[in-house]
C-alpha cells in the first residue's frame, strides 16, 4: 500500500486545499514590492498630491497581475528559472547583460532596505550601527540554514506586517465616498513634470524586475506541478491585488494626514514620525512597525532573486534546499550582496534617499528589457504548448512594453532637460 503525504492529498483535490499547497510565491513576489522605496514613494504620492492620483493603483494591480501570471505560468511549465531561460533562448550576452543591470539595481535596493529596516526602528531610538548588521545578519541565517519550506513560511508571516497600513488608513479617518471617487475617476489635468516623474516612479516600484526572477524561481524550486497552475496563477493574482491594495492604504493615511498640508515626505520613516501629531501615536507606531517588516523581507527577497538569477544564468547549483557546500556560488552571491548592503547604510554621512532614488530608476529602467524577455517567452508554443498566451495577452504585453520605454525615454528627456520642477 502506497502511503500518501499531505502534498499528495492536495494534489489530489482541487479548490481552497489545492490553492493552499501552491500559495506562496505569488503572495511573497508581490509583498515584497512594497519594500523600503516602493512605501517611500506611495507615502510621497499621497502626501504631496493627495488622494488625487489613487486611480493609478488598479491599473498597476491589472498590469501587475498580468506579468506575475505570465510568470509563475512559465515557472510551472518549464520548471526553469527566468535567467536560465534567458540564457537558453536568447544566449549568452543577453543574460550577461540582463544580470549585471540586475546586480546593480539589486544591489542599490538592497542598501535602500537596510536603510528602511534601520530608519524604522530609529524612529524608537535604535541606533542604525545596531540595526544595520542585527537585521543583515538574521536574515542570512534564515537563508542560509533553513530550508524552502521554513524559510516560505516566515516570508508568509512577515507579510502580516503589511495589515498595519490597512489599521493606518483607518486611523486617518478618510471620506471614504472621496477614496472610492478617486479610485476610479481618472485625472491627468495640469500635471506637472514633478507629478508625471513620481507616476512613473509608481509604475516602477509596483512592477519591479526583481520581483518577476524572484517569482519564478520560487514556483520552479517549489517544484510545483502543471496540474497545480491554476493555484499557481491564482497565487500570482492574489498576490497583486494585495499589494496594490496595501499601497492604497499608504497612499490613503498620508494623503488624508498629510496632503492637505502639502509637507514633503523625505522617506517612509519620516512619513510614519509625521503622522503622530494628525493620526495619533498607534498610527507612527503602526507605520514604522510595516516599514521594518517590509524592509526586513525585501532584505532577503532582492540579495535571494540575485543569487538565483546569477547562479541559474551561469549554470551553478541554486536553492535555498541546497546546504551551503552544494550551492557556495548562490550562497557566496546573497552573502556579499547582503553584507554590502548593511555595511554602506553603517557608512557615515549616508543620504539613503538617494539610494532608494537611485535603485528605482534602475528598476524602471530594466522593467520593459525583462518586460520583453517575458512576453516573448511566453509567446513561444514550442515552449509553452497548449499553455502560451492567448493574442489578446500577447497585445496587452507588447502594449505595456512600448508605453514603458516610452515613459523611460520621457524620464531621461525630462531630467536632462530639467523640467521635473
């Protein structure tokens, strides 16, 4: 008699049993975008332009969904990783350069999370020469010495902190007939060159090309299974919405306690130390408390997606299964990554804004390269087989990829020109 595990028996069924032995990837992928730049950047939208541009946040949820979809469907059929595709369908120098713009965005958002993670607890008067290499150090023992299973579930747990946005909204007290008006009323009339760049910048942190290695890299290491891609989407999905959701609520607490001030946020710290005197103590507390649980994932998610991506576009063993000896190249690569990011925030004289600025054009800039990689990966039949994308998605993809790059060409036009003020 053949003894069944409990991931057997949900193979074996479908519906909310089969969904909760996939879901994980999507959820984690999609959370992990509202790290340290991504809450920096909402906390600004809102508290410089208040509820004004919310309707931007469900059209990057649909855009967001549609990539991770495609995503997590290419990691279930293939059960490869997106470098190593990249390498095997497009060679060698296409991935060479896919890796180091990659490296270098990734490196950049890693030193902006550390910042963020520190930042958030100085706002309790935790000294970042503490915070820095405390945090650094216990997210590379998560890594190094748990395993896929272990260190998932923590990721899932750290995803709770993100509901402290949602009590922040709340606690701001907004007119919620306004919210719903602004979610749905788009308004573009007299935007100005500043307001176009920080809507770029939306885009950018919400669909970030880090997120999309990291997803499928996670599904294909899960090891799940082409009679599990509906969970596997639906994971993706959820995943999506979440995060546009959580966004919203950011941009909703600093516009409402912030925006008819019109105070400039510097960061998201700043953002949570801003609302005490309007939304109370519990909110500063709420909004620091997501800052250090965001940043602290996306401290583990940006130096985890570049190992993977490194290790897989070169052929070097990857996993977070993998003991340290069976895979020191993935290890070596998140090891340094991480240990860079915690030492450059301990540096004196440190302006991490710019870190974070930085790390997001980077992002922005990559986002319609991978963007392309993705759409042409998943418009290959031979590839996909019956699970390529239908026309209509393959359209929207190449849509996407052309309003990108020409909104990229807009932000380096408008910043040699000067005409962001």
């Amino acid at each position: 008699m053949v003894k069944l595990g409990l991931r057997d028996l949900f193979r074996r069924r479908r519906g909310p049993l089969a969904f909760l032995a996939v879901v994980g990837p999507g959820l984690i992928a999609g959370v992990a975008g509202n790290d340290a730049g991504g809450i920096t950047t909402y906390a600004t939208l809102g508290s410089q332009t208040g509820l004004r541009f919310l309707w931007i946040l469900p059209l990057t949820a649909l855009l967001l969904a549609l990539v991770q979809e495609s995503v997590a469907r290419l990691g279930v059929v293939t059960g490869q990783g997106l470098s190593d595709l990249i390498r095997e369908r497009f060679g060698v120098r296409w991935a060479l350069f896919a890796m180091i713009v990659l490296l270098l965005a990734n490196l950049a958002n890693t030193v902006a999370n550390v910042a963020g993670a520190a930042s958030a607890l100085a706002i309790f008067n935790v000294p970042i020469l503490l915070t820095a290499p405390l945090a650094a150090l216990i997210v590379w023992l998560l890594v190094v010495y748990g395993t896929y299973r272990s260190v998932e579930r923590i990721f899932l747990a750290l995803t709770a902190v993100f509901l402290a946005y949602i009590a922040a909204a709340l606690l701001a007290n907004p007119n919620w007939a306004t919210v719903a008006s602004s979610l749905t009323t788009p308004n573009l009339g007299g935007v100005s060159g500043a307001e176009m760049l920080l809507l770029v910048a939306v885009v950018g942190t919400t669909v970030t090309p880090y997120m999309q290695f990291y997803l499928q890299s996670a599904v294909a290491e899960k090891g799940i299974g082409v009679e599990e891609l509906g969970a596997a989407r639906a994971d993706a999905i959820l995943g999506s919405i979440w995060t546009n959701f959580i966004a919203a609520c950011v941009v909703i607490a600093t516009a409402v306690a912030l925006g008819s001030l019109g105070k400039p946020i510097g960061s998201a710290a700043e953002a949570a130390v801003a609302l005490e005197p309007l939304a109370g103590e519990f909110s500063k507390i709420l909004f620091g408390a997501g800052l250090f649980g965001a940043s602290l994932l996306a401290m583990a998610i940006m130096p985890l997606t570049t190992a993977f991506a490194l290790a897989e576009a070169f052929g070097f063993e990857s996993g977070v299964d993998k003991r340290l000896r069976e895979a020191p190249i993935f290890y070596g690569i998140f090891t340094a990554i991480l240990a860079i990011g915690a030492i450059v925030v301990m540096l004196p004289g440190l302006n991490p804004i710019g870190a974070i600025i930085s790390s997001q054009y980077l992002q922005g800039l990559f986002l319609p390269i991978v963007l392309a990689f993705i759409v042409k990966l998943t418009s290959s039949k031979s590839l996909l087989g019956e699970h390529v994308s239908p026309r209509w998605l393959r359209l929207a993809g190449w849509s996407s990829v052309a309003i990108l790059a020409v909104l990229n060409v807009g932000i380096v036009v408008v910043n040699i020109l000067g005409l962001a003020a």
